[in-house]
C-alpha cells in the first residue's frame, strides 16, 4: 500500500533516515491525522518494519535505515492512517502478559477485558461449586481465544472450552493456543453461544461462563470508532437493534449447564448495568458489577442460585 502521500513518502524512502528520524517523521505524520495512540502506533510500526525490539529503536537511534526498510515503515504509516488499526497491520496484540495473533476475524483484545479474568480467578481461588482442585469453564464468543488461554495459564488444573460461531475466528483461537503452548489446555467448539453443551451430557456441569459478548446497538453505531466500526468483525462487536440481546440468550443457556452456585461473568458496555442486571431475572443471586480503571461498570459476575 502506497503511504497517503506518494511523493512525500517517495522523499522519506529516498533520503536516508535514522532510525530516529524516521520515527519522529512517522509520528508526525499520525498526529497530523489526528490517529489515537499515535506515538504508540509510530513505534510499533517501526519496530515491526525493522523486525526489531523497543529497546533497539532507542538504543540505536542513530543507525541508517536502508532504503526498504524505510519504504516499508512509511508503507505500514499509510496503512495506519487509512484507519486500519495497528494490532492488524502488526498481526499481534498483547493481553494478559501474553502476545496473541490478531486478525480481521477477531476483535482486538482490549486492557478492559482482562477484568473478566480477573473475576474468574479471583472467584476460582476461593472455595467453589468444584472446590479448590479441578474447575470447568465456557468463554463464549472466544474470538482471539484471549480470555481461555490467559485462563488456562492461570488455572492449569481448569478443564477450558472455548466456543465461537465464527470457524474463522477459531482458527486464530486455535494458533493462538499452540503459539502459547496451551494447545491441549483448551477444548474449542464451533457453536452459536452454548448450543453445543445445551443437552442432558453438560447440564449443571460448568463452574463458569464467561463472555464479552457484542453489545453495541443501532443508535450507539455513530460513537463507535472508525476504527472499529470499518475494520473490527461485526459479528464480534454489535450493530444489534437494542445490545442486549444477547445476554438475554446467554443468561438462560448459563442457567441450564452451570451447577447450583456457580458463576456467569459478562462484559458489558459502558452505559448497560441497568438492563444487563435486568436481563439475569429469576434463578440467579449475588449480582456484582466490577468497574474498569477509569471506574465504567465493565463485569458483571452472577450465581446461579441453589435448589
């Protein structure tokens, strides 16, 4: 892809830059455009052009660039600033300490996310339905495969499934795995929501489902970055008529294969605590809500109430 503008990219590959300069000309370049994480972005890009470290860009600032390796840095700048989000044009995003391929298939794992894990082994560590030894778990909707896997790094007696409708997104899910060597840690299933397990086999059997499932409706579409909205899965992230519902499928497909007080854990948008909590209704107890950093409700955590 040609940088946004040809001839000035044509003069940044002709000349020889540092590597200094070229990252300091890259960031200008997305400030000017206005590119959220800009300096981040700059960064990346460069040490994914150069096949090189952090360390490296500032340790060696004052190296030359070859002549490649410069068309190809202002090549992935152009990329960017036609909105295409850095994670897809690096192919990689770190979650949980842990860097996973990322694709058009799947969304793009979020910082916010993690405090559905965090939930969960919190919840895990203390005495359960399963008690403290082995613990099955569902995440629902595993795109990427980033809350099974981190799952199954942190609880390595846990028996983990990991569903999506998507065979695409499983694929990614599934490398993922075997690039984290947790190939045999986690089960994955092509299936809509908890189809698969919703037969007499699986009932009252989960200890957890977990879920960030797509929650942004119809009048929320014109908030929702370019980014997301032009290159992120739909599939993955809303464009439903109200965003609720799919909780109201999940909550009681949960119901019928958790056991008596075990747990769902939910992401949920920024403005729907109210109609989340609305949609559990009755057999569940001890609803939690867990704000993010910025303090945005972000995880609900619910159990399944006892006989």
């Amino acid at each position: 892809m040609l940088p946004a503008n040809p001839a000035q990219g044509s003069r940044s590959a002709a000349r020889t830059l540092t590597v200094r300069q070229a990252l300091r000309e890259g960031l200008a370049r997305l400030l000017a455009d206005h590119v959220p994480s800009a300096s981040l972005a700059a960064e990346l890009l460069l040490m994914h052009a150069l096949e090189r470290d952090r360390t490296y860009l500032y340790a060696h600032g004052d190296n030359k660039l070859s002549a490649a390796a410069g068309e190809r840095y202002f090549g992935l700048i152009a990329e960017r600033l036609s909105g295409k989000p850095t994670q897809y044009i690096t192919g990689h995003q770190e979650f949980w300490g842990l860097d996973f391929e990322v694709t058009p298939d799947v969304l793009i794992p979020r910082p916010e996310t993690e405090h559905l894990v965090e939930a969960v082994v919190e919840r895990a560590a203390a005495s359960g339905p399963a008690g403290p030894a082995r613990r099955q778990i569902v995440d629902v909707g595993t795109g990427s495969g980033c809350i099974a896997l981190a799952l199954a790094k942190e609880l390595p007696g846990a028996e983990i499934y990991a569903t999506d409708i998507s065979p695409a997104a499983l694929g990614v899910a599934a490398r993922n795995a075997t690039r984290l060597g947790l190939a045999g840690r986690v089960q994955f299933r092509e299936t809509d929501l908890l189809t698969y397990f919703l037969n007499p086999s699986y009932e009252d059997t989960f200890d957890f489902v977990i879920s960030n499932p797509p929650y942004v409706g119809r009048d929320e579409m014109g908030q929702v970055q370019r980014e997301v909205r032009e290159f992120e899965p739909r599939l993955a992230w809303g464009g439903l008529e109200r965003g609720d519902e799919v909780y109201a499928r999940l909550f009681p497909e949960a119901r019928r294969v958790l056991r008596p007080g075990a747990f769902v854990v939910v992401e949920i948008g920024y403005n729907m605590r109210d109609r989340v909590l609305a949609q559990l209704g009755a057999g569940w107890t001890d609803a939690d809500i867990r704000p993010d950093l910025a303090g945005i409700p972000r995880v609900v955590v619910a159990r399944k109430s006892r006989p």
